[in-house]
C-alpha cells in the first residue's frame, strides 16, 4: 500500500510517499519526503504570519507533489490513497492542502484521507520503529504539549495538557527574546552547548504537582525577566541560560511524564511534536523511562518537526482500517484529540 500525503498546518509545505507493509503492524518505508520551510517568508516578521504561510503553501504545493513523485518514480495513478492534513492548524494553509489532496483524490479516484495534524505527529513513530499499540506519547510542539495513551488510529485517552503554553513557544519565546532568530527551538538548543545549566534557577511550573497537565507561561515571564538583567554582548550568559532553561523544562517534562507513567504504565514512553527534536531533552525522558522500566522511543529528528511522511503514515493506518473521508471534509482550525477531555480532566496521581 501506497500513500501520499500533504501537510501545510503552519509554515512547512510538505509532501511525502511512503509504503506500508501488509496487515496493520509498523515500520514503513519512505519513498519520497520533500520539505519546503518557508523560513525566508516568516522570518523577518519573527513568527509566522498566516496569510503569507496560506499564500507560500498554494504557490508550492504542486511543484512539490510532482517532486515527491519524481522522487518515487511513481505516477498518481500508482497509489492507493492520498492523505492532507485536515487541522488543527492556520486555516488558510490547511484549505489549500485539503482542497489539493481531495482534487488528486477525485481526479484519479482514489480515496481522500483528512489527517488530523496531532494524529500524524502521534503515529510517526510506527513508520520507522516497532512499537505496538498502546503506548505512552508526549506530544511537544509549538501549538501543544499533552500526554496521551495511543491505543490506535483516532484511538486516544488524553492525560494532561497544558493550561497555557505549549512546550515549543516556550523555546521560540526564549530564543526571540535573546535575539537568537526563528525557529527558536534548534537554536536555544545549539546557544545551550557548553553553557552551565545550574547556573540560572528558573521556576518549573507543576513541578512534582499531581496530574499530568503543564504549564509554560511563568516560566516564559521568568525567562524574561532574567534577560532584561542580563549584562550586554554576553555570550556565556546566554549559553548559561539557554542550559539552564532547557535544564528546567527537561525537569517539567520529565516530572510529568514520571506521573503519566505511574498512572498508565507503558512499557513504552513515546516522544513526538517538533520539541522532540531536541537531543538533551530525549535523554531526560530516555533516562526517565529506564527509572519507570520502559523504553523511550522517538522518530528521527528529521521526522519530528512537520512533514508529509507523518501525514502519509496516518493515511496509510487509517486505511487500512477503512477510514477513508468524503469529498465533503470541512478543513477544522480547532480538531482535539480525544475530544472528551478537559484541561485538569485527568486521573490524578
Ligand atoms: O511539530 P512542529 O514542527 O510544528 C507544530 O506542529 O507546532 O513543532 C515546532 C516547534 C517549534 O516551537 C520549535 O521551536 C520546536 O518545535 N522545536 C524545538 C526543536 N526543534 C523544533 N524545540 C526544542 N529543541 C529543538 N531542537
Ligand atoms: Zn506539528
């Protein structure tokens, strides 16, 4: 089985194909995965500006998809679906990738799959490695930070979220506020090499409270208010605080995911969502699951932040199961995971 898949939630216009093998087990094989960021459009405005991200999306989407099938070696008629992401996101992106996966569809009639962007990030991981259902997943991006329990495609039982900001605005915050450019992810991480982690004591919001929900926005404002005393044109004072900051939120992640795994025991503790990129934040939660006796899995780097193959895989898991949507799909700006549950909803430790 073959899919191809398009995502174009925020600033990343992406496709990818990948092969799926038979039954409904993991581990795929990516025959095509091309990425345009559309960095150089957003970066002057330091974040990204949804009608411009709408407008990069619907200038590139097409030349991508004849890539990403000139990559393969494959024509559409070749497939056995064609998967977009259908939200949560910026709208005006998502309309365009939607409408272009449902035009594929319908011309080669081929099924439609709308994938839910938080879906793809939760099952990316069975493209590349052998993890069965359930499993224990951090989802940490720029929009969401929540532990879940996966159980299977659109089978999810949300234990936390986070009551303000998501894990990834923290770094973006952080790196914007230190001048150090966008996406502030990679680069808080690269500025944190070498510094002292100890060094700043930040707060660590929820730390060793019950549950599993996070919070962010204090440790946004401490941030803040640290670099306002910083003394100017201070490289070790930023490396020190890059450390100490990403030290703080690996204590936040790691506290809470420890409560998750007390409460839902996993063998596996998955990591997903563009922070899962970050190498020192995988080996607080590596470490964190050995103390628990489970494994932590992450997809590669490559495949953490946003990209087509995720949304691929989600389409090939879905239908396999029959899950296939109809030409009708309404594109959704806001589109929950497991909408039964509430902030604070959770069991609680
Ligand atoms: O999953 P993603 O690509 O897009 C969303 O769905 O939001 O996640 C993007 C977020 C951004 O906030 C970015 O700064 C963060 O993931 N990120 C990182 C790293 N790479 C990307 N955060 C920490 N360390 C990284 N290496
Ligand atoms: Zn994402």
């Amino acid at each position: 089985m073959r899919v191809l898949g398009i995502e174009t939630s925020c600033d990343e216009t992406a496709v990818a194909i990948v092969e799926a093998p038979a039954g409904t087990g993991p581990v795929g094989r990516i025959l095509a995965n091309v990425v345009y960021s559309q960095l150089t459009e957003h970066r002057r405005f330091g974040g990204v500006v949804p009608e411009i991200a709408a407008r990069a999306h619907l200038e590139r989407l097409d030349g991508l998809v004849i890539e990403a099938l000139a990559e393969a070696g494959l024509g559409l008629a070749d497939l056995d679906g064609i998967a977009a992401t259908g939200g949560p996101g910026l709208i005006g992106g998502v309309l365009v990738g939607v409408m272009t996966g449902k035009a594929l569809a319908f011309a080669h009639d081929k099924p439609f799959l709308a994938i839910n962007h938080l879906e793809g990030h939760a099952l990316s991981v069975r493209l590349t490695e052998q993890v069965d259902f359930p499993y224990l997943l951090l989802l940490a991006s720029g929009g969401h930070c929540q532990l879940l329990t996966v159980r299977g495609p659109g089978d999810f039982a949300r234990l936390g979220t986070t009551i303000d900001d998501a894990a990834g605005e923290c770094f973006d915050k952080t790196a914007k506020l230190l001048g150090l450019g966008f996406p502030g992810g990679p680069a808080v991480e690269k500025a944190a090499v070498g510094g002292d982690p100890q060094r700043f004591a930040l707060p660590r919001p929820m730390w060793r409270k019950p549950g599993c929900d996070f919070s962010f926005s204090g440790l946004k404002t401490a941030v803040r208010q640290t670099i306002e005393k910083l003394p100017p044109n201070d490289p070790r004072a930023v490396a020190d605080l890059c450390a100490s900051f990403q030290r703080t939120v690996g204590d936040v992640l790691a506290d809470r995911c420890g409560n998750a795994l007390t409460l839902a025991p996993s063998p596996t503790l998955v990591v997903a969502g563009g922070v899962a990129a970050n190498v020192y934040l995988r080996g607080r939660l590596e470490t964190l699951a050995a103390s628990h006796g489970a494994r932590l899995v992450a997809p590669p780097i490559k495949l953490c932040t946003d990209n087509g193959a995720m949304i691929a895989w989600a389409g090939v898991e879905r239908l396999r199961l029959g899950l296939t949507d109809a030409l009708d799909f309404r594109p959704r700006p806001r589109w929950p995971l497991d909408p039964g549950a509430g902030v604070g909803a959770a069991v609680r430790v």
